[in-house]
C-alpha cells in the first residue's frame, strides 16, 4: 500500500496546485506534522522533480513555479520505475495475471486501478519504421545480468559488417530514439556502447565480475553523447530564416556557437572529428544551409550535387519549379530516423 509518507507528499502538491501561496504552518496543521516534517517533505518533493518555490518571510510559504504544467494525477518515481520494469522489459506469460505481477512488486490496489485507468487512454503507436523498438529481444537476457553481475560473452556484427566475439561486464541498458543500447566493458578496459540490434548473440556465463564502484550509466551516457563527434574541425553554416527553427532542434554540442543575423538568419558553428557526415544534411535543406567552412567540405558538396545533377540531366524540363523556402513538415527529422545525424 501506499505509505503514509507518500500520500501526505500527494495531498500536498495538490494542496500547492489550488493555492497560489501557503505557509508552512498551515501546511503542518492540515496534515498533523511538525514544520520540520514539512521541510523535509518539500526537500523530497523538490528532489522528485516537483516544481516547488518556496517564498521567505512572514507573508512567505510555498507554491508551485509559474507557467510550470503538472499533470493532476502523479504516480511516485518508484511505481513508475516498477510498472517499467514489469510491463516493458519482462513481457507477461499468458499464465502470469497482471494483477498477481503487480501485487508481487508492491504496487496497491489503489495504483493498479489508474493504471488500468490510463492504460484505456494512453497507447505508444511503435509501428513505424522510423520508431521501431530495435533489439530488444536481448533484454531479458541483458537484465538478468546485470542485476547478478554475471558477465555475457556477446557475438555482434560492426559497421563495416565483421562480426566479433568478446566477454563483456555489462553495466547497464539505454533507450534512445526507439534503438536499445548496452553499456558494457571488456574484461579490461573502459566501458563502451553495443546496439542491440547489432548484436546475434548474448549468451551468460559462469563468470561474475564486481560492478564499479560509483559508476551511474545516465552520467556516463550523458557524458558518451556530448563527447561523439566533437574534434577540432571548424565547420560554419549559414542557415536562412525558413529553416532555422529545425536546423536548431538538432542537438548541439558544448562547444557549438550560434550567431544570430539581423534578417533572420543564424551562423552555427561546429567544431566536429570529421566533416563527411554533414554531407546528406547539409544536401537535404537545399540552399537553406550553406557551407561558409572549410572549404574542403564546400568541395565536396558541389561534386555531390553534380552528380546528383547529372541523373536528371536528360529529364524532361517543363515541370513545376521547387518552392522557395523549406516545407514545414518533418521530412529531414523522418530521414535520420528523428535523431541527430551520426548519434
């Protein structure tokens, strides 16, 4: 069931929500507590993720951040963590019902109804090409790992099409942009990122290994995708107004600089390892991105469209001329599968 603790934290946020200001005081008489008990139920709240300001002074208290959506049914992080693992990575066995799995995991009766509740409302539409949910036949296998510490020894196919074969520590799984990926360290050396759909085969072992004191896979994650592709390579765009807004959704890197124009326009600066994968992005805005630098990239797309050019030169002319300015839809997000290019 659902703590006391908990359901407290609950009635205050709701509390917050219909109230513009409340002291602490009049919280800790409303719910029976001491102030101090309310300190550290805002801590908790605030820690949660919880958009809580608190205002000093003797007209002070608490209230929620303005302009801040919250939604009015919150599930606690830990339920929200259980129904995941339960749900995604463990599909149900026909003979399993679902409320036995969830009464197993702890889940009360109470949450169980608004999931079933929100499970008639809320449905992930993973049909598409472009949003598959790619290798994740090996979770069952990769979970149980790592949670035993027990090291796998993995077949996968490279890039380039080799396949190679390693004992691997894994220390954790990701999800991004519907691909699964293992954070996983050879027997020496640093931890490094395996796709899953990439991978034939993930068999245990006997062997356990000790999981590395400290080590967080969001942090190291995090820290992997701000590293990729960054290097010393300057390279500059010029992007017109129409296609600003969507150059600028890609992610960018630390060391990215964005200038601003006065018509509208914006220069991005990147410093990147190589250049070559700018290429069909670059090509995809047309003349709404433009190479100011290096020149050797510059080069490399006018050979790029020439060729392109030269399958249409005998084409028929006479049709209707391409519009100015970029279609405002998701064609080049569709193209890179709605990630950034080369992640």
């Amino acid at each position: 069931m659902v703590d006391s603790t908990r359901a407290r934290q609950l009635s205050i946020v709701h509390l917050l929500r219909s109230r513009t200001n409340v002291p602490a005081p009049e919280i800790a008489a409303r719910f029976g507590v001491t102030e101090r008990t309310v300190y550290r139920d805002m801590a908790a709240l605030i820690a949660a993720g919880i958009p809580v300001q608190a205002t000093p002074g003797k007209t002070g208290g608490y209230r929620l951040a303005a302009d801040t959506a919250l939604d009015p049914l919150t599930i606690d992080s830990d339920h929200a963590l259980r129904l995941y693992v339960l749900g995604f990575l463990d599909p149900p066995r026909p003979d399993t019902p679902a409320e036995d799995r969830a009464r197993a995991a702890g889940i009360s009766d109470t949450v169980q109804d608004v999931i079933r509740r929100l499970a008639q409302r809320i449905h992930f539409d993973t049909a598409d090409w472009y949003w598959r949910d790619e290798g994740s036949g090996h979770l069952p296998v990769l979970r149980t790992a790592m949670l035993t510490a027990t090291a796998l020894e993995a077949t996968w196919r490279t890039k380039d099409g080799h396949q190679k074969t390693a004992l691997l520590k894994p220390y954790g799984a990701v999800w991004k942009a519907g691909e699964w990926h293992m954070v996983a360290a050879r027997t020496t050396g640093e931890p490094t990122r395996f796709r899953l759909n990439l991978v034939d085969r993930l068999q245990p072992t006997d062997l356990t290994f000790a999981y590395p004191e400290g080590f967080s896979v969001r942090d190291w994650w995090a820290r992997t995708m701000e590293d990729y592709g960054k290097g010393e390579v300057r390279v500059t765009l010029r992007v017109s107004p129409s296609a600003r807004d969507e150059l600028l959704r890609l992610s960018l890197k630390s060391t990215s600089q964005v200038h601003e124009h006065d018509d509208g326009s914006v220069s991005i600066v990147l410093f990147v390892d190589r250049w070559d994968w700018l290429i069909p992005l670059v090509t995809s805005y047309g003349p709404d991105v433009e190479v100011v630098e290096p020149a050797d990239l510059r080069t490399a797309l006018t050979q790029q469209l020439r060729r392109t050019l030269a399958l249409y030169d005998d084409a028929e002319t006479g049709g209707p001329a391409p519009p100015d300015g970029l279609h405002h839809d998701d064609s080049r997000l569709r193209s890179t599968h709605g990630r950034h290019p080369g992640a």
